[in-house]
C-alpha cells in the first residue's frame, strides 16, 4: 500500500474483509494480539477495531497494521463482493444470538441445518 493511500475509504465487507486477512496471517504465525500491535505499533484498540472489522478509512495504524502482516490492501478490498455485506450481517446475527456456550453452539448450528432443509425443495 502506497502513502497516497491514506485515509482510503472502505466499506464494511472491506474492512471485515481485511480485519479477518490479519487475524488469519496472525494465527498462522502463532502470534499473540500483544505480538502483532507490538510490532506494527499500534494500541489495544486499534488492534481490536481493525480485526473486526469497525474503521471506515485505511488509517496509519490500518496500513502499519497490514504492512507487518504483509497483507495485500488493494487485493483484499477488490475481493469483497456484494455477497461479503450479507455475511456479515449474519456473522454478526448469529453472534448476537450464541450465548458463548459449546452446547449454545451445537443448538444453533442444528437450527441452521432445520432452516437449510426446510428451504430446499
């Protein structure tokens, strides 16, 4: 990512988007969230907004953040598609809805699969 590139907009697949990259480049590493903001140089929370996704512009900490994960902004924000919104949307539903439990999780995963069957002809 170029320097013009500061304070880019992007929408929120995109930031989704390129928030999931890092985090997926920072588990294949095995680092911890202390690791990476140590090396990028960026606060506990410009971290935690920029792995889930909340920034509306590609900010200092965004492209420091991406450049130490070696995460390609340009690509990741041309491979969001329309569809990104709408997972998203249910990402974000079904999270609301799980009370953090793996019993919670197995009813919810169930549900879906009824919800699947019930809409297949």
């Amino acid at each position: 990512m170029k320097s013009s590139d500061l304070n880019t907009p992007v929408s929120l697949p995109q930031a989704q988007r390129l928030g999931q990259a890092i985090d997926r480049w920072r588990l294949a590493q095995g680092l911890t969230q202390t690791q990476l903001l140590r090396t990028a140089r960026i606060s506990q929370g410009q971290l935690s907004r920029i792995l889930s996704g909340r920034f509306s512009r590609i900010s200092a900490a965004v492209q420091r953040l991406c450049r130490a994960a070696g995460v390609d902004v340009a690509k990741e924000m041309a491979g969001a598609s329309s569809d990104d919104g709408w997972r998203s949307v249910l990402a974000r539903a079904v999270h609301r809805s799980w009370d953090g439990t793996p019993a919670h999780a197995r009813e919810l995963i169930r549900l879906l699969r009824v919800a699947k069957a019930l809409r297949t002809p």
